[in-house]
C-alpha cells in the first residue's frame, strides 16, 4: 500500500510526539491538578497550520502567532516564561523561535497574534529575543517567528514550554539582562532558579516542507 505525502507527514508528526514524551508535562509534585499548556489552534502532534508559519527564508506563511492557554498553576506562582523551541535546527544548539518574560500570574492566556506586536502582550510581559532577531524576518517586533525548517528536512519538533515561576521578575531574580538570549534564560529557567521554578508544562508539534 502506498502512502500519500500528507498521510506520511501525519503518521511521522505522530510518532514524533510519542517519541518526545513531551504532549504533556508531569504533574507538579504534590499538585492534585496538573500544570496543563494547550492552544486552540495547534493541537498536540498535529502539523502547525501555515497561517502561523514564517514569511521569509524560503516559507510563505502568515507569521501568526498562535493562541495559548494555561490552567492549574502551582500554587506561588508570581509569573510566567513562554519558550518556543526547534531542537531539530541544524545549527548545533536548536532554535529558539518565541519567548515572553514576566507574564503576570493573573494571566491564563495568549491571544492569537499577541507575539506580534508589544502592545497585544499582557501588561508586564515582554517579548524576549529569539534567533530570528535583527533578521528582518519577524518584523520590528522581532518576538514571533514562526517554523521554516530547511526544504526537504523531515518534520522538525516545535516545543511550546509555559514555566511558572515564584519570583514576579525572572531577569532581576537571576540578574541577567533584559537582552539576554533566549539560551540564557533557557539556563536560569532550568536550572539558574533552582527552587524558584514551580512547574513546567509543554506540548509538542511539527512542521516540514
């Protein structure tokens, strides 16, 4: 029997998902509900829509950033990190695609297109670097840039990662600057904060052309 190319892509966005292990974060330890990240508009394992794909470097989709929400923070949560992640980039170290700082812990959403201008981000948020900044690729913004992988690649994994956090300012906590890469922070969240990160939740999704 011979596979189609969308059937191939949906069958092997799946097995990625499954191989990752990272659909679902764990549960906080000693949280009876748990720590959940999703979108309504990428489901996990699916294949990422073009509207939110990049509009440059070879792609010609819409660069949207998709909608997010959140539920069952660890009890302390004072603020929330975002991470957008392409562990399958072939540049030695991945790719950061999306990063918001200091979401307020009042706050259980992203709206769509929030990643694409300041002013759609909750008050006290910021947008953080990614690797497509002083590119031109993203716009002025340069927050959200969307997934390109290179022609021909298989599906590259994006990992959306949501980290809750007990501390309101994760650069002043840390003291790192405003400017910092998106690795450095990745550093201070997974490790820099030690028992200042509450709880992690990620879902996975994939992309190829």
């Amino acid at each position: 029997m011979t596979l189609n190319v969308s059937t191939r892509l949906s069958l092997l966005v799946a097995l990625l998902a499954s191989a990752t292990g990272l659909a679902s974060a764990p549960a906080v330890a000693g949280s009876t509900d748990k720590f959940e990240l999703s979108s309504p508009d990428i489901a996990p394992g699916s294949k990422i829509d073009d509207k939110f794909v990049l509009n440059g470097f070879g792609c010609k989709g819409g660069n949207i950033s998709p909608a997010l929400q959140w539920k069952n923070a660890p009890a302390g949560t004072k603020s929330f990190v975002l991470q957008v992640y392409d562990p399958d980039a072939p540049t030695g170290s991945g790719f950061w695609h999306w990063t918001v700082n200091n979401i307020p812990a009042n706050v259980t959403q992203l709206t769509q297109g929030a990643g694409n201008a300041p002013a759609n981000l909750p008050a006290g948020a910021y947008g953080g670097v990614n690797d497509f900044q002083d590119t031109g690729a993203t716009g002025g913004n340069g927050n959200y840039g969307g997934p390109c992988p290179p022609a021909g690649d298989k599906p590259h994994r994006y990992e959306f990662s949501l980290f809750a956090l007990a501390v309101d300012d994760i650069d002043a906590a840390a003291g790192v600057p405003k400017t910092g890469t998106a690795a450095l922070h990745g550093f201070v969240l997974n490790k820099g904060l030690g028992d200042k990160l509450l709880g992690k939740a990620s879902f996975t999704a994939a992309y190829g052309h």
